[in-house]
C-alpha cells in the first residue's frame, strides 16, 4: 500500500511503481471488456490513476474491507467497473485473471456494474447522480461512531447536471464533512458524444457555489494527485478534485473518442494497444480460454447489517378513543428509545434523517433528547434516501421519517438501491392513503405496498393502533434490514388487543372478532372501520387485522378461506395490495378461495376530510357492512 499520507510526496521508486501497475491495470480492463464483448473501457482507462491512488491511500484493505471503522470509498460511475476491478486486482482485493476471464458472466461477482460481492466496492452504483449522497452517508456514520476517517467517492464529469448531486454537495458542507472527498473524471466526453453539445455546465463553480473546495489537479499524474489527497479537507471546507482526463488515455485508437465509451475495441486494434503499453496480445487469449468454463464465485456474501446492540425500553399504552394517531406513537417510542441509548458507551448509534418535516412526521422529541444524532437535509429526498441507507451499513441505525408520495413514491430507484445493497434503512411514511385527506391527490400514498411489493428484501408494516405501532417502532429499530413503517395522520383508537404483553410478530394477522358468516382481511387502520361496521350491523364475522401486506399469514388465510365468502379492506390501490397479494398467495399455496371481493382505492381521490374522502370511494364502515352482506 501506499505512505498513507505520511510522507510529504510520493518517492520516485513509488511513481515508477505505480505507473507500471497503471500499464499493468490498462491491460487488465481492456481484457475484461474485450473478452465479454461488452463493457466501458473509456472511462475505466482515464479514472485509471484516480482509481489506483485512491485505493492505494485508503484505509481500506482487503483484511479490513468488511469492517464499520475504515475509510470507505464509493464510484459513483459504475459503469467503468473494469477499471475499478483492475485497480483492486492491484492492491489485492481480487484475482486479476478471474476478473480478466469471467468479466459480465453469468454467476460471476465481476458484474456490469459494480457490485458490493466483490471485496473493496462498498455500494452497489451505477445509477449516477448518487455516488456523493452515498459517500456523505458513509461520513455521517463515521462521525456517528466516533471514527475520524475519509470517505473518498469517485464520479464522472457527465453525471455532474444531475440535482441529487447539488443535494449532496449542500449536506456535506452544512454537516462539515470535511474527510469527505470526492474526484471528478473530467475527460468531457459522455456515451453520446462531447460534455459541451449534450449538456454543457461549469462544473467548478457548481461545487464552489455549495461551498466546496474544487482543485484542478491532472488526473494521470500520481505525484499531484497523492498531493492534493494528502491537503483535501485541511482549510475546513469538503473537498473536490477535478481531474483533468483524457478518455481512453494510452489507448491509442480509443483516446479521446466517445466511441469507445461504451464499446470494446476490435481484437486487431486490442492488440495493439496491448503491445503499446508493454504486454502480450496473448492475455487475451488466455482469458478467453479461461471465459469457456463457468465462473467460480469467489466474492463476499452481503447479508443484511447485524442486529445493533440497543434498550428498546418498554412501550407504552394507549387506551380509548381516538388514543394517539399512529405517527404521534411512533415519535413517542422513537424518542424514548433515543433517550435510552444516547451517546451510551457500546451502544449502536441512532441517526434520524428529516428532509424539514418535523412537526409532520414527529420527530422533535427524538431530535430533543438526541441533538447529535439527528440530520436535518432540509428537502432533499433523494439525497437523504440514499444517506440513510449507506449510514445503515456502517455501523448505525438510520432511521428516515417522511411522507408517503416523497418517501417511496418520489425516491423509489432510491429505495430500490437499497434493496439491492441489502441496506437497513428504517422508512416510516408517516402519511399514507386516503387518509392524508384535505392535501388531496398529489399527496395521498396510495402505492406504496405495490411499490415496495416489486422489491425482494424490503419488510413492510402498517400498523393499527398506538399500541402496534409504539411495538412496531422497537422491534424495526432492532432488526436487520430494510423496514418501512406506513402509519396515517388521523387520530384511532387504542385497542386492547395490542396493549399490555402483546409483542409484534411481523406477518401475524390479529383476530379481532370471531363470526360464522366469513372474514374481512382489513390492512391498518382500517381493521378499526371493519369492525365498526361489524359492530353496527351485527355481523357474524370474522376480523382479521393485517399489519404485515407483504407476507400474508397463510394460516389465518386458511382457516379463514374453510369458512365462507372473505373480504379484503384496504386504503390503497386495490390493483396492487393486500388484497392482490393475498389472493396470489393463496394461489401459489394452493388455498382453494371462496368468493372473495377487495375494496380498495379505485381512483385518486379528492381533497376534503379523510372520512368524506374514504366514503366517496366506498371504504366507510356502512359501505364496509354492504360489501361483505352482499357476500354473506
């Protein structure tokens, strides 16, 4: 590795050192693309020296790289993942000639993009734009845990007119991240042609205008590039490299060409650039023999963050009528958990994100009782769906409070990134459904279980009560991975049902009341106006409460589908929830189904009192009652 920055420059043995594994790497990510007939050489060859500094600088070692307190490094450009491959083959992280071989094959951990299986990349990219959020993530966790680390994050200059990017840029600077530094490939040329003809900006004063440190540095050269690393962040302000490129630099025909952006070149023209930089063609050959046999996995396995070490303290009860609305418990309980675990030695840190929505999605009481832990991003969604769920695997717990339509609907490619990195971000919408009311179409949720249905790791839970929702709020603080918490605005009641002793088990449906006639499946809150409209006509029938969409409990579907005719309820679309995914469940288990109805949101609704708005789109209780009598 290199000096770690404890020599003023680097040595002449060092920079001879180095440009030969720069020739060395070239070689290596023209191999990888050229073999797998597909792949970004351009842009792995001018981020060439960046890619071998900075991992070379890094406190980030292939012992290390599964650890919480090191230094952390994102690409954001994902695409030149050969490049990235070839420089961790260097200081190794991996095997060169596997990588060289199996690049883009099926089974492989060297995918297209970059993926975190392979040892050294720490968030899965390539969705540009992100790379900086992901990296102010990583520094928040940083500080959160106490270590005084860097977080390096190398991007391309063409993602650099996306608006997550100034999202990011303004959060670094307000939460003085200063060992947070970042890199640019500024070669100006895009997959379509030349920076300035697609869409021209002046990328200096963007990062200056936010209040950065943007240097010019030549970005082949190790001797400035390992100087201005070692001075970044030492006026107190985050830092940025510009680092003046050359696409395809030393690969003859690809320099300077857009072409070869995205595009390997041909063998004969591979073969020169090879002997050009000192190598045999023959590695290409050897490659592709080795390409002829499938791929042994060879990465880490990514599972979800371990289970943080907490007091989740006792919950509370609430009883009677109109009790609490549900997102008033969950701030009550995500207080008093911060309260108990603050700045407790051996205790995992709690970061809570807001994007300026504090009196909305109450989360005063927790930023009261823990000052430090608490972001505020101001509204910045996409930024901070990202910061979370890179903080959630560094080492503490993230915890993001927002409405619906901007938590999941507005940030769903977000999201998704997190699925794919297996994060353990804590989503709570704390406005869902119809039930947001007055604030009308724009802002009712009403897709979120068929959005977060689409993902493969994220759990989902809608709450009925205070009480589920306060028990709720503990177990998703201490459990691993993706978790969003959807809980309305209005005022409900307290039941009994989930007070006391009672622990939440997520995919348990809660028998509310016992019938003879058939069942209601009602998903949140809504099990609370199934059975109003049980009791006020006397219906003989079974109440299911629904907390856990995404996972139906098969057992209550099967007992309840013996019984007779079933009724879902649920304030959502009813193309793309509970009561879809129920159905198609019973199916793949082969529950034989009695006649079943949904009821569900049809359209977008208007702007008026939630209870108008659920019975204009028939989800009152007496609408309720009509629906299952005409089953009976």
């Amino acid at each position: 590795m290199l000096a770690k920055f404890t020599a003023d420059h680097l040595s002449p043995e060092q920079i001879t050192s180095l440009e030969a594994a720069a020739k060395r790497a070239r070689v290596s990510a023209l191999t990888m693309v050229t073999a797998a007939k597909s792949g970004h050489p351009g842009g792995a060859f001018s981020s060439m020296e960046m890619f071998l500094t900075v991992y070379g600088l890094a406190n980030l070692t292939p012992q290390n790289c599964s650890e919480v307190n090191r230094d952390y490094v994102v690409v954001s450009h994902g695409h030149t993942s050969a490049g990235v491959y070839a420089a961790l083959s260097e200081w190794g992280f991996i095997d060169r000639d596997e990588a060289m071989a199996h690049f883009r094959a099926l089974g492989s951990e060297f995918q297209g993009h970059i993926e975190r299986e392979v040892p050294g990349i720490d968030w899965g990219t390539g969705n540009l734009g992100q790379g900086l959020s992901a990296g102010a993530g990583f520094a928040l966790a940083q500080r959160a845990n106490g270590y005084a680390g860097r977080v390096y994050v190398l991007m391309g200059d063409g993602g650099q007119t996306k608006g997550q990017l100034a999202e990011a840029r303004r959060t670094a600077v307000k939460e003085g991240l200063t060992g947070l530094v970042a890199l640019i490939d500024w070669n100006d040329i895009q997959l379509s042609g030349m920076r300035k003809d697609i869409m021209p900006c002046n990328i200096k004063a963007l990062w200056e205008a936010d209040g950065w440190e943007a240097v010019e540095v030549d970005g082949h050269s190790f001797t400035a590039l390992y100087d201005a690393l070692k001075a970044a962040g030492t006026n107190g302000k985050p830092t940025v490299l510009l680092c003046k490129t050359v696409m395809g630099k030393d690969g003859l025909i690809m320099e300077a060409v857009p072409t070869y952006h995205g595009k390997p070149p041909a063998v004969a023209d591979y073969n020169a650039i090879v002997e050009h930089l000192g190598f045999s063609p023959d590695t290409l050959t050897q490659a592709q023999e080795r390409r002829k046999n499938p791929p042994v996995f060879r990465g880490r396995k990514i599972g979800y963050p371990p289970a943080p070490v907490m007091d989740t303290g006792t919950p509370f009860d609430y009883e009677g009528k109109k009790a609490s609305d549900n997102r008033g418990a969950f701030g009550k309980a995500l207080a008093d958990v911060g309260r108990l675990n603050y700045k407790q030695a051996g205790k995992t840190p709690i970061l809570v994100f807001d994007c300026d929505l504090w009196p909305s999605v109450m989360t005063k009481g927790f930023h009261d009782n823990c000052p430090d832990w608490y972001v505020q991003s101001g509204i910045q969604e996409h930024n901070v769906a990202t910061m979370s769920g890179t903080a959630s695997i560094a080492g503490v717990v993230s915890v993001w409070a927002e409405f619906g339509v901007f938590g999941i609907d507005e940030v769903y490619n977000q999201q998704r990134l997190n699925d794919i990195n297996f994060a353990g971000n804590k989503t709570v919408l704390t406005h869902v459904g119809l039930d947001v009311g007055e604030d009308g179409k724009t802002h009712q949720c009403i897709d979120y279980v068929g959005l977060l249905n689409n993902t493969f790791g994220w759990k989902l839970v809608v709450p009925v009560d205070p009480n589920q929702t306060d028990r709720a709020t503990r177990w998703m603080l201490r459990t691993p991975g993706d978790i969003c918490l959807a809980v309305g605005r209005s005022k409900v009641d307290g039941l009994k049902e989930f007070a006391g002793s009672y622990e939440f088990k997520y995919g348990e449906a809660v028998k509310l009341r016992e019938g003879k006639d058939g069942s209601i499946f009602a998903l949140g809150y809504m099990a609370q106006l199934a059975l109003q409209a049980a009791e006020e006509n006397n219906l003989s029938v079974n109440v299911y409460a629904v907390s856990s969409p995404l996972a139906p409990d098969m057992n209550a579907l099967k007992e309840a589908s013996a019984l007779g005719p079933i009724l879902t309820v649920e304030d959502h679309n009813v193309n793309t929830g509970m009561g879809a995914i129920m159905i198609l469940e019973a199916v793949r288990h082969g529950i034989t189904l009695p006649e079943v109805k949904t009821l569900g949101v049809k359209h977008y609704g208007a702007s008026a009192n939630s209870d108008a708005v659920r019975a204009e789109m028939g989800l009152s209780p007496k609408a309720i009652a009509e629906e299952f009598i005409k089953l009976r």
